[in-house]
C-alpha cells in the first residue's frame, strides 16, 4: 500500500486536511490586529448584537447594515460566547468561525473527490484546497467568505451523493441544510453558484431525473424553517427597508459597475487565479486538459457545471473582488487531481501548470518586499530575508516539479506554509505602520483616556476628526464618533479622548475655541499607513478641555 493510500482511509484525510487549515492560519488569526474595513464591520456589528440583546438587526454603530443576511453574525456570537469572550473585543473568537468554515470547505472537497473518483484524488484536492493562498488566508479573516465556501462544498457534496451515489433522504436533507447555511450567509450568492450548477449540468448531461430527490418535502420545509423566520422577521423590524437597502445599495452597485470597488473588464479572475491558488497552481494545467479530454464523464459534466457558469457571472459582473471565485476553487482543484492521476505529471499540461506555479511564486516571493519598500524603508533587510527565504523554498519546489520528484508538492506545502507562518503570522503584526488602529487604542489606554477600558468606561465618547476606520470603532467602544471636523467638533464634550488627523489639526482646534473648548495633546502622535486608502497618516491623541 502506497503512502497515499494509507494516509487516504479513515478520518486521516480530515484530520490532515483540519491540522493543515489551522497550521497556515491560527498564528495570523491570533497576531492580526482587527483588519479594515469589513473584518471590522463584521465584528463590530456582530457585538453590537450582544450590547443591544437584539439579534435580527444589523447595525453598524447607529446605521442598519442591510446588505447581507445575519446568519455569519450568528455563528460569530455563537463562538464568541463560547470562549467566554463577550465583550473583549478579541478578534480571534471571531475568526474561529472562518477557520472551521474553511476546514469544512476543504474536507467537503475531499469527500466529493471521494465519491467522484477515489479516495486519494480526494485527498490530493482536498489538501492542495486547504494550503490556496486565499482559502487559507480567508480562513483568519472575520467574514462571511471562508464559512460561505465551506457550506457551498457542502451542499454540492450532497448533490453529488445523490447524483453518483445514494438516493438517501439524509442526502437531501444534508443538501438543504448546507444550502440553508450558505443562503443565510450570503442570500443570492450561494442561490447563483449552485441554481446554475443544478440547471448546467441537467441540460449538459441530459438527466433531469436524478434531482427528484432533491424536491423532498422534508428538505424544503427544512429550508423554509431554516430562513423563514429570520427573513420575515427583518423585514417586519425594519418595515421591509432590510430588502430595499441589500438591493439598491449593495446588489445593484455591483452588478452595475457603482460598487466601492472600481469596475473592471472580464478575465481579471483568470489573472489573478495563479496566485489565490497558489501553491496548487501548479494543478490548473492538469484542470485544464481533463475540461477539454474528459468532458464525456458525467462526473465531469459536474464539476465543470459547478465551475464554469458562476465564473463567467463573475468574469462579467463589473464589481470584481479576489475572494468573489473562492467557492468555485474546489471543482478546479477536484479536476486538477483527477488529471494529475489520470495522466500523470507530464505533457503540456505539466509545464502549463509549472508557468502558473513560476508566475504566481515570483508574485508571493515579492510581496514582502513591495509592501515596505516605499513607505516601512527601515524593514526591508527583514522583508528581504523573508522574500529569501520564500525563494528558495519556491525554487526548490519548482526543480522538484521539473525532474518529477515525489517530493515536489510537499517542497510547495511546505513553502507556502512558510509564507503564511513567517509572513502573515509573523511578519504583518510585527509592521507597526499597519496597525495605526491597534497603536492609537493602546496610548488612549496608556494615557488613561480609553473610552472602555479607561475610568469604568464611563468617559464621553471617543470624538475624531479625519481618521475613521471601522477598527478602531471597534477596539474601542462603539459609541465613538469619528467623523468630518465640523461633526466631531459638535460631538465633542468636556473630558472625552479626542484624536485629529495632521492636517486637520489647526481647523479642529480653531473650531472648538469658537464653541469654548480646547484640544488639549497629550503623548506622542501616532504614525502609520492607512491601508484602506493607501494614505499616509499622523494622529494626534488628547482630551477636550474647557478653553
């Protein structure tokens, strides 16, 4: 019995897959300060929940946040009253949640393997799922996408039991379970990537008998029961403007090219895909050549199907982020390994997938690098050393793979563990000029002028001119204000910590001397890079006075 094999019976392949998740991610997941700007909404209206006991509404300080259903709030509160941490504002509980949904995500993808083609092609696709650059780093960020891809290869783990194995009802009732999960992460997202899958590989398949199934009255109700309530409910709370707001502000935008993210042409996703999946970029090529040899395979047919057609949508829509392909990753991985075993590391398709490999490790071995080389100059001999070491790792991987050695995709794993470990985990926290967030919550604590930590917590709130990222609302307490000058001068009381932007300095100081108060400095400005807006910013930290 080959290695492979043995390492492909039982829970192996799970507990592999789960101890590969949590050795790229824990030690980022626990050293990242709280990231801007989502991870920090999601946080922050996840534990205004608790502060308001009201768990329907989303709110972002005194704004609804009607863009996406609450179900990613509800397992993060789930999880941050299971490590006792209510209150704390510790990211990590939160990211916990992304960390298992990216566990699920990966072993989904190795049982679907399973069920397709063998245990050890699930294995192969499972594993080079789990260590992506995306799903990996995904998994230490508090929102919605790692647990949203992690119930999405769930439910199409159900489909394909039911397709090309058992007729089972725990099968339908998995499937609408897992569908139900996902629709309340991320409502038409999940609905888009499996309908169209379902519909595509009907047609191309030419069965339609084999969904019958999947209409069991008791999958529906379960699925009714699952998103019923919560959709009734928030639309009732908030007299339907929940629906008005998720479409005019958040669907619409995107799919029009008015999205916060500037509109960009198709193919951006195929560009980037190389280095999200990197190191497993290196089985793309292998992707590649069963799409055009295997076709003919039902199976196929099914992953294809659960690939191609959501691709285009998000290759056309106008709003492209990263992470928006990251559900469809798996069926990529799932085709990559059935081609690697099917044909063997060779042919065209061996060096297609090793110029993916190149291109994407010559992108991660110069990141650390282009990170602090224009605005951090004192880090980069450290930046250097690490982009050093992750050459090398990244060379030795691709003569491996050249000379077909059995080697070579330990040689990347390993690598690509180094860059998670050394530069996500340990690197990132250790830049100072990214955390301003994180700095300025530490002086107002050290200057005893912390609005939660400080005095009881019952210091006037938090008032700021200029700098208004989501994190630090959240390090601090979230009745903050952080606002234009004109709005933070009328907010500002006796007492209450005060923080300006550099330039805006002089204007707030002149507009609280008209209302009869002063900004009274206290301590050292803090400086740092604005990574929201690629801005440099310096921020004064004081109390307002009486003048």
């Amino acid at each position: 019995m080959s290695i492979l094999s043995s390492l492909s019976k039982g829970f192996r392949p799970y507990f592999i897959i789960i101890a590969l998740i949590f050795a790229y991610a824990t030690l980022p997941a626990l050293r990242l300060q709280p990231l801007d700007r989502d991870e920090s909404r999601f946080m922050q209206a996840t534990t205004q929940m608790f502060e308001s006991h009201d768990f329907v509404r989303i709110s972002f300080q005194d704004e609804p946040r009607n863009k996406k259903p609450v179900g990613i709030h509800w397992l993060q509160a789930l999880s941050v009253e299971a490590f006792g941490a209510v209150g704390e504002r510790n990211p990590f509980p939160f990211r916990m949640v992304s960390l298992l949904g990216a566990s699920l995500a990966a072993c989904a993808v190795f049982m679907i393997g399973k069920k397709l083609f063998s245990a050890e092609i699930g294995l192969v696709a499972g594993v080079t799922n789990a260590v992506t650059l995306l799903l990996s780093t995904e998994a230490h960020i508090a929102k919605t996408d790692a647990t949203l891809t992690g119930f999405i290869a769930l439910s199409f783990f159900a489909l394909a039991a039911l397709r090309f194995g058992e007729k089972s009802i725990w099968k339908v009732i998995l499937f609408w379970f897992a569908f139900g999960m996902a629709f309340l992460i991320k409502g038409p997202v999940p609905l888009m990537i499996i309908g169209l899958a379902i519909v595509a590989f009907s047609i191309w398949d030419k069965n339609w008998a084999w969904q019958k199934p999947l209409w069991d009255w008791r999958g529906l109700a379960l699925f009714a029961v699952m998103i019923l309530p919560w959709f009734i409910l928030i639309g009732l709370k908030t007299n339907w403007q929940f629906y008005i707001d998720a479409i005019s502000q958040d669907l619409t935008p995107k799919l029009s090219g008015h999205a916060e993210t500037k509109s960009t042409p198709p193919g951006l996703h195929l560009l980037l895909s190389p280095l999200l999946l990197y190191p497993s970029s290196i089985l793309m090529g292998f992707a590649a050549w069963v799409g055009f040899t295997k076709n003919k395979d039902s199976r196929v047919k099914f992953l294809l199907a659960w690939l191609i057609p959501a691709w285009i949508i998000f290759e056309l829509s106008p709003a492209k982020l990263a992470h928006y392909t990251m559900p469809l990753h798996g069926a990529i991985l799932l085709l990559g390994a059935y081609g690697l075993f099917e044909n063997g590391f060779k042919g065209w398709q061996k060096w297609l997938g090793i110029g993916l490999f190149t291109f994407a490790s010559l992108v991660v071995v110069a990141l650390p690098i282009a990170l602090v080389y224009k605005d951090m100059p004192k880090m980069l001999p450290s930046a250097t050393i690490l982009a050093g070491i992750i050459g090398v790792g990244s060379l030795s991987a691709l003569l491996l793979f050249i000379i077909n050695s059995k080697y070579s995709g330990v040689m990347a794993i390993f690598t690509a563990l180094m860059f998670s470990v050394l530069f996500k985990g340990q690197f990132l926290p250790n830049v100072p000029a990214l955390d301003v967030s994180g700095r300025v919550s530490n002086q107002l604590l050290a200057l005893n002028l912390h609005p939660r930590l400080s005095q009881g917590g019952k210091l006037p709130p938090l008032v700021g001119a200029g700098y208004q990222e989501p994190s630090l609302i959240f390090l601090t307490r979230t009745d903050a204000k952080l606002d234009s000058v004109v709005n933070a001068v009328q907010y500002a009381q006796i007492g209450a910590p005060a923080i300006v932007e550099d330039g805006l300095k002089n204007e707030f100081i002149a507009k609280l001397n008209a209302k009869g108060l002063n900004f009274n400095e206290i301590g050292a400005p803090i400086s740092g890079l604005n990574y929201s807006k690629g801005d440099r910013v310096t921020i004064h930290i004081g109390r307002i006075n009486k003048k």
